[in-house]
C-alpha cells in the first residue's frame, strides 16, 4: 500500500491527529453493548466529523 500525502486535503499534521482520533471515536463507539446507545453515539461522532 502506498500513502499519497494529497496537501489539498490534508494541509497539517493537526489534522491529520484529528482524523486518527475520529477514527477512534468510531471504533470505541462499536464497542457499546447496548444497541441504542451504540447508535446515538455513533449519530453524536459522525456529526462532529461532518
């Protein structure tokens, strides 16, 4: 896999540090057992990211 730095798209390594955390938030949120819940945050970190 080849990694093609797109400076149009990411212009910072701040927002590149911001995207790995979302992706974490994403992640941790699959993790919640209740589905309800799961599914509120999952809206609560697509939101933020959008």
């Amino acid at each position: 896999m080849n990694f093609h730095y797109d400076k149009n798209i990411l212009t910072t390594q701040s927002d590149l540090q911001v995207s790995v955390a979302d992706l974490r938030d994403v992640i941790q949120a699959f993790t919640i057992p209740n589905d309800a819940q799961r599914l509120k945050e999952l809206q609560v970190v697509l939101e933020s990211i959008v």
